[in-house]
C-alpha cells in the first residue's frame, strides 16, 4: 500500500502513473532490461494492484463519512452557540439603552443645575467687578491711587484694563460734580495709553512679537489704538528705502510686514492696507511728482516717458499687491490709491502726447529736408490749387513748369521709421495712460497726426514734387525718377499699414471711431493712388516719347527702301536696337517699383502703348521687298521685346504685327491666302490694306486688286 501511495504524487497523470507502476514491475518494462519482457507476470502485478486500489477506496470512503458526520455534529454546537451570543447582545443592548437613558437624564439635571448657578454667579461676578470698579473709583475721587495695580509697572495690562471701564463709566457721569475725578481718570488713561504706545513701540524695535502682540491686544479698547497702529506703520518703514528704487523696496516692505501683521494684530487687513495706503500718499506720491515735475515743462519728451514708467510700475507694484489680505475689495481700493497719484497728470496727458507728436514730427521732417538743402514748398490750397489738381487728374496735363529733383525722391525710409517709431510709443502710452471710455478717441487723435506728417506733409509732398519733377512727353533724354518715388512710397505705405494693424487696431476694434479710422485711411489710400496712377501714367507716356524720339532721330527712309538690294544684311535697324535697349531697361524698372499685381498691370499698359507707336511708326515708310525683311526683323527684335514684359496680350499684339510685315514681302499672288491665315483673318480688312499700300510695287502691281 506504501508503495501505491507513493504512486499518487502531485500532480496527478494517469498515463504516467501507469508507466511508473510498470517499471517497478520486474519484466514489466517496455524497453526490456536485465529481465525480458513478461506479460503475465505485469497482468497479474496489474490486477493485485487494482485490488489494493479497491481496499484504499474503501478505506477513504469510511474516513469521509466519519469526517463529514464529526463536521455535522459541530456545526449544531456552532449553530447553538451563536443564539447564545445573539441572545447575549440583546439584553447587553436593553441595559445600554438604559444606561444612556439614564446619562442623558443625568446630564439634562447637571445641565439645568449649571445654569442656576450661572444664574446666581453671573449677578455676583457683576457685583464683585463693580464694587472693585467703585474701590479704584474712590481713590481716583480721593486722589490718591494706593493699589498696587497702578503703581506696579508689571501690572500695566491689569491697569489698562481697569481704567479703561473707569474712562466709559466717568463719561456717563455728570459734569458739574465729577468734574475733577473725571479729569484724573482721563489722565490716567491717557497716560497709561501712552505708556502702551510706549512699550509697544520698544518690542517692535527689540522684535518681540509676543509682547507686541499682547500690547496691541490691550491698545484694542483704547481710542489710541489707531495711533499705535500708525507709529507701527512709520517704525517699519524705517531703513526699508535704502536702494533707489522705491517700487521694488516697497513690495519686498509689504512682503515682510505681511508675515508680521497676522501675528501682532487682529485685524491684519485693516493694519496692511493703512500700510499701503501711507505709502501710496506719502512715499510714492512724492517720488512720482518729484520725477515728473522736474521735466513737466523743460523736456516734454522725458516727462511722457517718466509718466508711462512711473504709472507702469505702480500698476504693476499694485497688481503684487493684491496677493494680500486688503479687504473684501482690494481692486477698487488700489486703483482709488493709483488715480489719486497719477489723476492731475493724467487729465492733461493725451494734449501733452498730441503736442510732442506734433512737434517731434514736424521736427524730424524738417531735419530731413535741411539735410538735403531743400526748402519745401508750400502745399497750395484754395479754388485754383483745386481746379488744377481736378484738371491734372482729367487730362493728365502737366500744370506749371517742371522741376529737376537731381534724381532725389524726397521720401526716406528712416524718417518714416522714426515717425512710425515715435506713433508708436505714442499708441504704447495712449493705451496704457488712457481712460477706457477715452482711449479709442485718444488713438484715433494720435492716428490723424500720423496721417498728417507721414502720408500727407512726407508722403503727398514727395508724390506732388514727384510729379512736378516728371518731364513733358517730348522732353529728350529724361530721367524718370517717378517710379523710384513710387517704389519707395509703395515699401512705406505697408509700414503704415503694418502699424495701423497691429497698434492701432487693437485700441479701437471694439469701438465706433473703427468705422472713422477704416474711412480716414480709404480715403488717404485713394488720394494717393491718384497721384500714382498719373504719375506713372505721364512717366509711360515720357518711356514713349523717349522711344519716339529715338525712332525719329535714328530710323532713315532708307533703311527699308536700300538703294542695292543685292548688298544688304539681313537685320535689324540701329534705330530698333537703341529702342530696344531702353524698353528693356525700363521693363526692369518697372518690376523694380511695383510688386504685386501692379507690375503686370503697368506692364500691359506700357506694352500697348509700345506696340501702338511702333505699328504707327511702320505705316510712316514706303517697303521695297528687301526693306520689308528688314523690317520683319525689326519687329522680330520688337517682339523679343515683347517677350520681357512676361504679358500674354503684349506678345499677342506683337506676334500679329509681325504677321502683318509678312504683307510686305509676301508675293502678290499669296497675298490673299495670307490675309486669311490664322494670325490676320480676324483683322479689319482695312488695316491689312493699308499695309499692303506700304509696299513699293502696291500700284506697278495692282495690288489693290486682291483687296477688292
């Protein structure tokens, strides 16, 4: 049985179990051995061993059954015990719902007790402390104080605490009898109460928190407590503004006494804000009129700074502020500190801030004109300054005569930089100076002004000089300086905008002066685009004459009619060089001065014009057949041109006069199917005839015929 037990070890596996037994079975092992293999002998090992399988089975059944009738047995004694125990715990719940019955009946007698005896003790503790009262009151009345409590000076808190019940009971009394004892209780009380201020002030300086405590504490009841209070105050401001900056010692003050005054006083806040309020009206009051008034009058521009500083920093020392205790509404109080600082500066700060701006302005723009030895001109106003501008912007007429700027364009981008530069700390100090209900009319006063001294007295005024400086459309070798104008006018107005959007959008977004500002600076853009648009209008008709002039001086009759045809170059004209040359230096001026869709703009304005001068030009000359392919080869060269201007109608309006010079050379018999080639069928039958009559053979040839 040993030996089967052994069998059974954990964890259970029939087919190893049956392995296991075999091989302790002599001859029973699958692989043979020592001994061969004996089936016999491993059946008969195999059915002795399920027979004491079957004695072990029965064995475990009678042990079951014994444990399982013992586990019965003692869950019924369990059973029985626990009814014991529930039982138990209900009569220990009836005698402890007695009990506390009982406590309760007990407490409420001890409780009724406790008040009779309130009752009684109360009226004899009055009693006790009136007859003490009268016992110190009669010595006050027969002038002699004998008690120890006000001749011992350790025993200053009880006096203190006695005289100040005798100070409330000799005002009740009347005059005409009690005079004199009530003069002698308000001595002492004031001079016990200066005494206290006294002592309260030495623990302050030797830093016994505890005595100053106890002593303010005492000095509660007294009226001079708000002296105490104050003389707290003075003391610990002492030493406190050794650096020269008074906000930055004021917060690290505040930040230490705040630690100090929770620990002496009972009212923290109340003693923190008279703090604050004593330094406002006192310490900071004085340092702000002392910066401000010594540049008020002799330095407009320090005095602003001053003001923008002084105020940023007070609001900013009173933004730390409120981290303290103040009171249920410390916001408003700061701020009442704050405008009564700063209030009789602030009313007169926006004419203050309009008058340097004005100033400061007109000053940089004068600077900059001495610097180029120019005197400006006056802008004229009026009816007849009027009716020449209407008339100049409807016939594009130069009015008066044209002046020489030596190339100078009387624009300067460091000039704008400091106009926008000084608008700008403007907008900075008009946001943060300003009163909410004023700051988008205070913006809006700043912004006229920049409009004024930058877009008119800089901007206008380089654009009319610019104009006047533009040179009649005949003039011979004109310099063209308009277009620099235009670019440096262009590179400066996305400044202004620049600042209208990021400094003074902000202070007006929300307000209805918006509408005003969008409208002032529409209508400044469009005044100026007028100029621009005839300024550069007259610059392209001057490119034009210049090109005319050219073609004039330099193109010769002959070029196109060569007295020996058999001896000439087939190429193109000195005179359609030179006019190349220059149109393409002015393309590139052009893209130099515009951007943006401005370029193709000009360009396609430029580009018809070009072709309509050399397409006028053309029909000035008679063609032999060999001047026609010279002239083909001008117009190639003229659309190689073309080409530059980047602009699908300029090279559209030159491939078609090049089509058109085909007619020049084209035999007499082709010259109908090339009139309805693709390029001139969509033409006036009209233009292609007066081409045809520039050739030479037109009337030996009868060419008009194929036109009829």
């Amino acid at each position: 049985m040993s030996t089967t037990a052994q069998l059974f070890e954990e964890p259970f596996d029939a087919d190893e179990y049956i392995e296991r037994l075999a091989w302790r079975t002599p001859g029973g092992g699958s692989k043979g051995g020592a001994e061969a293999f004996d089936p016999k002998r491993l059946l008969e090992e195999f059915e002795n061993h399920i027979e004491e399988l079957k004695h072990l089975d029965e064995k475990i059944q009678r042990r079951v059954e014994k444990l399982e009738h013992q586990c019965h047995r003692e869950a019924k004694e369990f059973a029985h015990k626990v009814q014991d125990l529930q039982r138990s715990n209900q009569v220990a719940f009836q005698h402890f719902q007695e009990l506390d019955e009982h406590i309760s009946y007990v407490a409420t007698k001890v409780c009724h007790l406790g008040d009779q005896l309130e009752g009684v003790n109360t009226p004899r503790q009055r009693a006790v402390e009136a007859q003490r009262l009268m016992t110190y009151f009669n010595e006050f009345l027969d002038g002699e104080l004998r008690s120890d409590v006000f001749n011992n000076p350790e025993k200053i808190k009880e006096a203190a605490d006695i005289i100040q019940k005798l100070h409330l009971i000799a005002q009740e009394l009347p005059f005409d009898r009690f005079a004199d004892v009530k003069a002698k209780i308000a001595s002492k009380y004031h001079d016990l109460e200066r005494q206290l201020i006294q002592e309260f002030t030495a623990a302050q300086r030797r830093g016994e928190i505890g005595r100053m405590r106890e002593v303010a504490a005492v000095l509660l009841h007294f009226k001079g407590y708000a002296h105490c209070v104050d003389v707290y105050i003075k003391q610990c401001q002492e030493g406190a503004y050794m650096r020269s900056d008074v906000f930055e010692d004021t917060a690290l003050l505040c930040q230490r006494v705040n630690k100090q005054v929770g620990e002496v006083f009972q009212s923290p806040e109340t003693v923190m804000a008279k703090l604050i309020q004593n330094i406002f009206e006192n310490k900071l009051q004085a340092h702000v009129k002392e910066k401000l008034d010594e540049t008020r009058h002799s330095d407009v521009e320090q005095y602003l700074k001053n003001l923008y500083d002084l105020y940023t920093r007070t609001t900013a020392l009173a933004s730390k502020l409120t981290e303290f205790n103040l009171g249920s509404d410390k916001h408003t109080f700061l701020s009442k500190l704050i405008k009564n600082i700063f209030s009789s500066y602030l009313e007169s700060y926006i004419e203050m801030e309009k008058d340097y701006l004005r100033t400061r302005s007109a000053m940089i723009l004068q600077r900059y004109y001495d610097s180029k030895n120019h005197q400006k001109r006056p802008q004229g106003g009026g009816s007849i300054q009027e009716l020449k501008e209407r008339i100049r912007q409807r016939t594009n007429l130069p009015l008066g005569p044209s002046i020489d700027t030596h190339g100078e364009t009387f624009l300067s981008q460091e000039v704008v930089v400091n106009l926008l530069q000084e608008t700008r700390h403007a907008f900075e100090r008009c946001n943060r100076l300003s009163d909410p209900s004023d700051l988008p009319k205070n913006a809006f006063s700043i912004f006229l002004l920049l409009v004024e001294h930058l877009c008119v007295d800089h901007i206008d005024y380089a654009l009319e000089i610019g104009l006047s400086a533009i040179p009649s459309a005949d003039a011979k070798n004109a310099n063209l300086y308009f277009l620099d104008v235009v670019q440096q006018a262009n590179t400066i107005f996305h400044l202004f905008d620049k600042q209208f959007n990021d400094h003074l959008m902000p202070l007006i977004s929300s307000s209805p002066k918006l509408t005003e500002c969008l409208h002032k600076k529409k209508e400044v853009i469009e005044q100026m685009e007028v100029k621009l648009d005839t300024g550069i209008d007259r610059t392209l008709n001057c490119m034009v004459g210049q090109m005319k002039h050219i073609l004039a001086t330099e193109q010769k009759k002959t070029d196109f009619r060569p007295e020996d045809e058999n001896n000439v170059m087939i190429q193109c004209t000195a005179a359609c060089s030179k006019v190349c040359v220059y149109v393409s230096r002015q393309v590139e001026r052009v893209r130099k001065s515009m951007d943006g869709k401005n370029v193709d703009t000009v360009l396609t304005e430029l580009g018809v014009r070009f072709h309509r001068l050399i397409h006028e030009h053309l029909q000035q000359y008679s063609y032999s057949s060999m001047g026609g392919m010279l002239a083909i080869c001008d117009v190639a060269e003229y659309r190689k041109s073309a080409k530059d201007f980047r602009v699908p109608l300029v090279l559209q309006l030159f491939d078609t006069l090049h089509a058109l010079c085909n007619l020049l050379v084209v035999a007499p018999d082709n010259l109908k199917q090339v009139c309805s080639g693709e390029q001139l069928t969509n033409l006036d039958r009209n233009l292609l005839h007066a081409f045809v009559q520039l050739r030479v053979d037109y009337r030996q040839a009868r060419l008009g015929r194929h036109f009829s």
